[in-house]
C-alpha cells in the first residue's frame, strides 16, 4: 500500500505535520480542554451517571454492547435506581430525548443481544430510540464484517 506514489506523498505530508507535534501525534497539544481521566470504571461510571441525571434535553449514546441492567453505581444493593435503563426511563419521563446506538452483532459468532437491548430499552418510553447497526450478511447492502468500538455518551 505504500508503495504507491500517491501513498508515499500522503506519508511525508503526515510525517511532516507529526514532527512537530508533541508525541509525533496527528493533532497539536491544546490548552483548556474539558476532559476527565479515569484509571478504571468504578469512577467512569459513577461520572456517567452523574451527567445522565444532570441531562435536560437530549442523551446521546453509541457503545458496542450496552446492557440495560448495568448498575452505574455500586454496590446495586445501595444504588437501585442507578441501573442504566432506570436511568434512562426516568430522564425520558422528564422529557429527555434519549437515542443509543449500539452494534448488531454476528449471532453466528457472537452473543450480546442487542436486540434484547433494543426491545428492553424502547419499551421503557416513547422518548428513547434506539438503533442497531449495521445489517450483516442476508440484508440488501450486505456489510460482510467489521464493528465501531467508540464509546460515547453526550
């Protein structure tokens, strides 16, 4: 692939840019960005769950497997109405638009149900939508295969 002429201009432009950046990274350093670290998901969650409650008009979720009975605070014994479809209900009873977006597996060679979190979570309210994507081999633009692994939560 890089042998082609095209390819190895691409590459010095790209290498160009890099060297001046910190890390040989694509993207210069910036200041003032509003960004958490989190060593493990203890913290993440809880910080989700905050935002979650916090939403007022619109919740924007895109994951790979999202399981509606996953307890965002622990332990679940304590933190009943932190389960992510909870929250959720309870956001779209207040008016929140909700919309997910998770990955439609394989089935011949996976098993996380994404349909069972499509029905579970549609069901909860009229205000959440929830998409699967994207159709496998049998549908009309086969897409043979490959997944999005972004977790994103707005």
């Amino acid at each position: 692939r890089h042998d082609d002429p095209e390819e190895k201009k691409a590459d010095m432009i790209r290498a160009e840019i890099q060297a001046g950046h910190r890390f040989h990274s694509f993207a210069v350093q910036r200041a003032q960005n509003f960004v958490k670290w989190h060593v493990d998901g203890h913290d993440y969650m809880w910080a989700v769950s905050e935002l979650l409650e916090k939403a007022q008009e619109a919740i924007f979720i895109m994951d790979w497997w999202l399981t509606p009975e996953l307890y965002l605070r622990r332990p679940p014994a304590k933190y009943p109405e932190w389960r992510i479809d909870r929250i959720l209900k309870r956001k779209a009873e207040q008016g929140v638009k909700v919309y997910v977006v998770v990955y439609k597996e394989v089935v011949q060679t996976m098993t996380m149900s994404s349909h069972h979190t499509k029905e579970t979570l549609e069901a909860l309210h009229p205000n959440i939508a929830v998409m699967r994507h994207p159709d496998h081999i049998g549908s009309k633009d086969d897409v043979e295969f490959w997944s999005h692994h972004e977790k994103v939560v707005v």
